[in-house]
C-alpha cells in the first residue's frame, strides 16, 4: 500500500503597495490636498513653461507697446509701463515662488533646529528659546516688516532682501509646533530602548525621533511657504518691494497708483490678483492635507 506524501500548503505572499501607491489612495481620498496639488502643478508647468518659450526680457519696462488689451499677440494684455503682462507673470511667478521657498525653507530649518535642542536637552536651554519665543510672538510681524522694508533703501531692496526680511519672524512658528512634538516623542519606549541600547543623543534625534517627525515637518515647510509668499505679496502691494521686478505685488502696486480700474486698464490687475489666490488657495489646501496625514487623530484610514 503506497502512502502520499503530502507537501504543506504554500503560503501566498502579500505584497505591501508602494509609497507612492499609497500616496496617490490617499490623495483620492483626501480632494482639498488632491486639488491644492493639481493646482500647485498646474502653476509650476505654467512658469517652466513659459521661461522656456517666452521672452522675459518684456517682462521689464519699455519692451512692448503700452496698454494694449488682451489679444492674439499679447494673451495677458501690457500696461502703463510697456511690459507684456504674460513675461511678467512668468517672471513674477518664479520670482515669488523663489521667495517662499527659500524664506520657508530657512524659516523651518531654524525652527527644527531651535525645536530639537530646546525639547530634548531642556533645562536652561529650553527656558532661554520658550521665553524669546513668547516675547516675539506677539510682536505684529507685519508691523516689523513694513518697518524694516521701509527703512531701506530701494536701490537695494532685491527678492534675497525680500526673502530676508520675511524669515526673520518666520522661525517661532516650527519652533513652538516641533518643540511640542519633541517633548512627546522623547517619552516614548523606543526612545528609553535607544538610550539603554547606548545610542548617543545625535543617533536618537536623526534615526529616532526625526524620522517620525518627517510629516510634521512638511506640514511647518508647506505653512511656512503659504506666510512667506503672502508676506511678500503685502510687501510688494505696499510698494516695499524691488519696484523694478515684476513680482505680482509689484503689477498690482503700478496698477493701483496709476488707477488701472477707472482708466479701463481691467486686465491689469486681475491677471495677478487671479495668480496670487491660486498660488496661496493651493498652499492652503496643501497644508491642510498634510497637516490631516500628520495627525493620527483625524487622518483618514486606508
């Protein structure tokens, strides 16, 4: 009588998606962070494209005829000064975005920095940037920008000024919100098994608790951004801004002193007013998405 050997059954293995597939599930889920995305996109191809193919040099006075409206020749129309409205609002465009990143990015890099050190050593350390922290905070940070934007001369105000002036204020913010998360994580088990396990404290930060930080951090950067464009849009509408680059305050700036409204001059204004709601509608749907998937308490489940 012939036994059967009978083999185990074979385990199907379960393969886990992707980040980027379960990036792109949760953007179908989450609309306000999916359309902020799209329309941030939408923006960065409208400039790359544009410095690709249209002549910037008519982005700056005396390049096109004046005050023509909107048409084959020139799409976005030109104003009072000769610039073609549709090379300024490229220009202007990247020239804005160039000021938020990089006021936001220095903005959140000071404030991780300044949030880590005060939360994990503490004692003097973290009384000495909690006390600066709530001193400035109630400073109005408008008031201390126009102030130092208008005592400057405007021969020297540039974009790097610009972006200079808004990230003076622009640390407390990252600093108070990683501070807090930094005081959390640094009670967790997995921390104590580190410091059991020898790992020095520069190890804990970067390979502990940074890691987990990560969403927070985009969530600072992206608000970061939001306030840097937005203080140099008020800047430049103030006419604080470098009058002869065509940031998209500036355009509203000239069309407002030269009375575009009631000289018929429509196409002037609203052409970077429209600009300047999509580019911070699309910041604030950003960073209210991940602001949502850095908070377990209200993210949406897979």
């Amino acid at each position: 009588m012939s036994t059967v050997a009978l083999s185990p059954p074979v385990e199907k293995s379960i393969e886990r998606p992707g980040s980027l597939v379960l990036f792109l599930r949760y953007l179908r889920r989450n609309k306000g962070l999916a359309l902020g995305v799209i329309i941030l996109l939408a923006l960065v191809a409208f400039t790359v494209i544009g410095l690709l193919t249209v002549n910037t040099k008519n982005a700056y006075p005396l390049s096109v005829a004046l005050k023509k409206p909107p048409s084959w020749k020139y799409p976005f129309g030109t104003d009072f000064f000769g610039r073609d409205l549709l090379a300024a609002m490229v220009v202007g465009m990247w020239q804005t975005a160039f000021i938020g990143v990089l006021a936001g990015g220095l903005g959140t890099l000071i404030g991780v920095f300044l949030g880590f050190i005060s939360a994990y050593f503490g004692r003097w350390i973290d009384g000495s940037i909690r006390t600066i922290c709530q001193i400035l905070t109630p400073i109005p940070v408008l008031l201390i920008q126009v102030v130092i934007a208008g005592s400057l001369d405007k021969r020297d105000v540039t974009i790097v000024t610009m972006a200079l002036i808004v990230v003076l204020l622009a640390w407390m913010g990252p600093t108070l919100v990683i501070r807090a998360q930094v005081l959390t994580m640094k009670e967790r088990q997995f921390v104590a098994v580190a410091k059991l396990s020898g790992v020095s404290d520069l190890g804990i930060i970067f390979k502990e608790i940074l890691p987990c930080l990560l969403p927070f951090i985009a969530a600072a950067f992206v608000a970061q951004v939001f306030v840097a464009v937005f203080a140099s849009f008020y800047l430049a509408v103030l006419g604080l801004g470098p009058l002869r680059e065509p940031l998209l305050g500036n355009i509203i700036w000239a069309a407002q002193s030269q009375g575009a409204f009631f000289n018929g001059w429509w196409w002037w204004p609203i052409i970077p007013s429209i600009a300047m709601i999509l580019i911070l509608g699309s910041l604030a749907l950003i960073n209210m998405g991940l602001d949502e998937l850095a908070n377990p308490r209200v993210r949406r489940s897979e």
